[in-house]
C-alpha cells in the first residue's frame, strides 16, 4: 500500500522519475516558474531532482495523495469545512452570544448571513493556501533553505502566503525598518533562486480601523493580487498609522490579523479580494519556522502532536517555548478547523515542511544527518543560477537589499528532522461504563464510521459484561465525532489484555485531525494495546504505521483473515506485552464475534 501510494502520488502529480523534465513550465505547479534563461540547464536539472525527492520522502498514504491532489486541483471540496461552516453559521443565528479570543472555536469568524450560501453548491475555485510564519532569518543559510522550501511549495501547487516576524532584533527606529525590508528583499530573492516567484509587501497591508484604533485589520487585496499573479507575498510587519509613523507590529498581533484576513477569505461564494474573481482560499496549514525544531516541555520531551482543545493547559505549564504556543492557539482558533499548525526550526531541511504539508502526520524523531555536503552543494548551485528575475528597486526606502554570502552556509553542520503538528481539536471525554454514554449517539458514530449496521443488542451487551469484569475504556471526542473503545480481555496466566475494540471516526469530521487525537489519548490511556483488522481494511496502512509488530493469521476456509496488531510503551515503568501476552491475545481475539452484521 506505501509503495502504491507513491506511485500514485508521482503518477499524477506530473512527476517522471526516468526522465526529468526539460522546460520550465513544471506540470507540477500552477504557476510559471522562473524562466530557464536565467539558470543553467544542471541547476535547472538538480532542482527537479530536489523536488521529486522531497516529494517522494513524503510517502503519503494513497487517501492522503489522492486528497492533497485534489485539493490542488480544486476538485476537492472539504466536505468537513463546509459542514462545519454551516453548523457555525447556524449556531451564530441561533446563540449570538459574543465570545472573548480565548473561546473561539474554529469557524466563528464567519457571519451569520453566510448560513444560506454554504448550503448552496461550491462556486468559487478553491485555492489551496499555506500561511508561513517566519520568526528571523539571522542563522547561516537560513534565508536560502527557507527559499528554497517556499518555492517547491509553490510548485506543487499551493500559493504560500508568507508573514516576516520581528523577533526582537528590529525596533522602531530607522535601523530597526531597514533590517525587515533587507530580510523581506533577500528572502524575496531567494525564492527567486530556486525557480518560485515572489512579490515583497512592505506596506499597506496592515491598517487601524479608522473607529477603532485598537483594531488591526488587513486589507486582503495585495495578497490576493500577488496570488493571482503567481506569485508568494512576503509581508512585512511594517504599518504606518494616522500620523504616518511606521510602527512594528508584535509578532502575535500582526500573525492573527493575517490569519483572519485569510479566514474570511475562504467563502465558496465569493472570491478573494485582489483575485480578479479567479478564486477564493483554501488554508490547509499554518507553519510557524523559528529557532525551536518544535514544542518542548519539562525535561526537554518534545510535542510530536498537541491537541490545543484538551491538552494546551498541561502544554502550556511546562512549554519552553510559550509565545509560539499562543500564536498558534490564537491564530488556529481563527482559521477553519481542517487547517493543522507545524511548528518547525528555520533551519529544517525544505522536504521535512513537505512531509507536514503533504502527509499531515506527526514526524517520528530520526537521526540527525549532517549536511555539510548538502549545503555547500546548494551555495554552489545558487552561485551558478545567475539573476533572478525579480530585481527590487534600488535605494529602496534608502535600504540597501546586499546579496547574502551563500558559501558560508557549509558550516552548518546538521538539520532538525522533527517538527510539532498542532491542531485546535476537540475535547475528550473518557467512560468507564456505557451508562454514562449516549448509547444512541455512539451507535451512530460506529455505524457512520464503518459504513455498516451494528449488531447492537450483542454489541452493547458484551460492553456491559466486560464493564463489570475486567473493564472498559470508551474515549470519546467532541461532540461524538469521533471514539475508542478499549476492552480489558481475560487472558489465561496474566493480567488482563487492553485491546482495541473499535476506533471511529465521523465522516464529517475526517480532514480535522481527529485520528492522530483519538490516538494521542489511546496512548495515553494505553500505553501498551493489541487490536485485530480485516486483511483487506483500507486502514491497515495507517495501523502499520503506527504499530510496534504485526502478525497475519493462518487462512482458514470460509473464515475472516484478520492481521493482528500491538503496540508497545517506551516509558520505563510502564507495562510492555511479552510475547506469551501477544499470543494469547491473538487467540482471545479470534473468538470475538463480529460487531456488524
């Protein structure tokens, strides 16, 4: 299924892996890149082999391949977005109770009057957008890697909108406004490098409300324009007030005005101001690129995935990095609930962002690699790529742009390989009897999920039989879009076994992150678990994925053949299967009777 996935992913991506593709146009994007005048024909020939590799280090999953795809292609209408957009809609008309920032839930920024259109068929082309929160460029070789990764996004046909923070080493004073124009123009430029196009906007895109000067707004219009034009805007944090005074913006503030911008963006209706008409947005990531490859909390343990809805008080208490997690909380309240958070080091390697944006899975921690080859490989090729086809005016507000020195990246000498995916979630409620759960709701959850009907009198009766016996975990999230249900088996000369009953998932709720959060609190409930799957269940590959060992039974005529799974703690202390516990569990699980009928 990996494999196959893959071949999928290039087969229709456009992507040829026994030839490389000779023109400039890549089938790949939805915008033209650089012309190939301006490179020679081996650095134009490394940078596709660059991008097939990034790409394919992704190995997405053929759902997850054939959705990114879609999205691209503007087939893909986010059912889960628009129904939830709906629901808001609905509950806006229904409770217009105001709610502070703290309390927003993904979707509130729509209005109310926007009930009626989302009920109506999908008008307006999508267009699938990334926003890039980048938080200082000042690391050797930063501004190149962070070019390079926003310009294969370009090309795989997603338009970044991209956000330069002041991170504290530009003031208000004159010196302070020519650092970001300098970093807005050399990022701008190294886009430029690696075949993307980008447009630099140092103003009029922030604003006061002229009733409310404590009110920042964005005026989408610039950003549309250059997304229409194929190009990536790289907004600077710049805004001039009712004086005329330039003012930098914190990080956080001008980071939510943006993200706002963007969600109101997203009509299926009517299309983004600035865009001609062509379109309105689809945003399927927020990346944040710092100086911290992730969130990490006491004790240095890393966050490969945070729940925001039900885990960001216990994250936040112990978070070494709390300005980042609020931004992202902030602004992921903000945008649509199919939209994830990756947080990731500036210094990451441009196919790990890819990975995020692609897969939408958490990276596993890897190996550092060293990259000192990699990097001084990449100086020379920028060296050999010639003028890039966006010059900035010179003397530009009196800001001299220079040419970062690209050899000196060589010295680097290893790249981060993980990030935190962040979603804003939902929150989790966990039962240890069914007396305490909305049986009726639960069934319709499990039969949505499975697309079939539950044998619910047998099913429900072994829960309560279990319940009183060796126990019963029935985790469930939101407001039952999705659940698990762990049972306590018997197993001859041990303790009793967790095992993995049933995992579901609502079919509205699937684009929202719902798995990796359900599984998150599986983990947590269980830290070590066996379940069974059909030999021939399309989910099988997101199990392997995420299991410590697999085993295929023996096929037996006329019967079901199941593949058995577990997983196994890695915290000292905690309870690990042997192997007598596995193969037992396999024989407790063969006699289970079949849920559905």
């Amino acid at each position: 299924m990996q494999a196959h996935g893959v071949r999928v992913f290039v087969k229709r991506a456009g992507v040829q892996l026994h030839r490389l593709i000779p023109s400039g146009q890549n089938r790949f994007s939805t915008a033209s890149s650089a012309s190939p005048e301006s490179e020679t024909g081996a650095h134009h020939k490394q940078r596709e082999r660059e991008l097939i590799l990034s790409v394919l280090s992704t190995v997405p999953s053929p759902r997850e391949a054939r959705k990114f795809l879609n999205s691209v292609s503007g087939n893909e209408t986010m059912r889960s977005q628009r129904e939830f957009e709906e629901r808001q809609a609905r509950l806006a008309t229904e409770e217009p109770t105001m709610r502070t920032p703290g309390q927003l839930v993904p979707g509130e920024i729509l209005h109310s009057e926007r009930a009626a259109e989302a009920r109506e068929t999908e008008a307006v082309p999508r267009r699938l957008t990334a926003s890039v929160f980048i938080d200082g460029l000042e690391s050797p070789g930063a501004c190149e890697r962070t070019g390079k990764l926003l310009a294969q996004i370009q090309r795989i046909g997603v338009s970044p909108v991209v956000l330069l923070a002041n991170n504290g080493s530009a003031d208000a004073t004159c010196g302070g406004y020519r650092s970001i124009i300098r970093q807005v123009h050399q990022l701008a430029d190294a886009v430029e490098r690696e075949g993307g196009k980008a447009r630099p906007i140092n103003e009029g895109v922030f604003f006061n409300n002229p009733y409310d000067r404590t009110d920042l707004t964005v005026d989408p219009e610039l950003i549309g324009a250059a997304i229409a034009q194929g190009h990536t805007p790289i907004i600077s944090p710049l805004m001039a007030d009712a004086e005329l005074q330039v003012k930098v913006l914190k990080p956080r503030v001008a980071a939510a005005a943006v993200a706002r911008a963007l969600a109101q963006s997203t009509s299926t209706q009517h299309a983004m101001a600035g865009s001609g008409g062509a379109f309105s947005l689809l945003v399927a990531r927020l990346i944040l690129l710092g100086g911290a490859d992730g969130l990490t909390g006491e004790g240095n343990v890393f966050h490969r995935f945070v729940n925001l809805e039900e885990d960001y008080a216990e994250v936040a208490a112990a978070c070494a990095q709390p300005d980042v997690l609020e931004l992202m909380r902030t602004c992921l309240a903000i945008l649509p609930p199919t939209a994830a958070g990756i947080v990731a080091s500036v210094d990451s390697d441009p196919s790990l962002v890819l990975k995020g944006l692609i897969s939408e899975r958490p990276v596993a921690t890897q190996q550092r690699a060293r990259r000192n080859q990699g990097v001084a490989q990449q100086g020379q090729a920028v060296r050999r790529a010639g003028i890039p086809s966006y010059r900035p005016l010179p003397n530009y507000p009196f800001v001299d742009i220079g040419v970062r020195d690209v050899a000196k990246t060589a010295d680097v000498v290893e790249a981060p390989t993980q990030f935190t995916l962040l979603r804003h979630g939902f929150q989790i409620q966990r039962h240890k009897k069914l007396d305490t759960c909305n049986v009726p709701r639960l069934r319709s959850l499990l039969e949505s999920s499975f697309k079939r009907t539950l044998d619910a009198g047998q099913y429900f009766e072994r829960l309560r039989q279990l319940q009183s016996a060796g126990g019963v975990e029935i985790i469930v999230a939101g407001d039952y879009q999705g659940a698990v249900i762990v049972t306590h088996e018997a197993v001859a000369g041990a303790e009793s076994l967790p095992y993995l009953d049933k995992f579901a998932v609502l079919p509205s709720a699937q684009g929202t992150g719902m798995a990796d959060i359900l599984w998150a609190q599986l983990r947590r409930t269980c830290p070590s678990c066996m379940w069974r799957s059909r030999n021939d269940n399309g989910v099988n590959k997101w199990y392997f994925d995420r299991s410590s060992g697999h085993v295929r039974a023996p096929a037996q005529p006329g019967a079901t053949q199941w593949v058995f799974f577990w997983y196994q703690s890695s915290v000292p202390g905690q309870r690990t299967l042997t192997v007598d516990e596995i193969q037992s569990g396999i024989a407790v699980s063969q006699k289970i009777a079949p849920s559905f009928v």
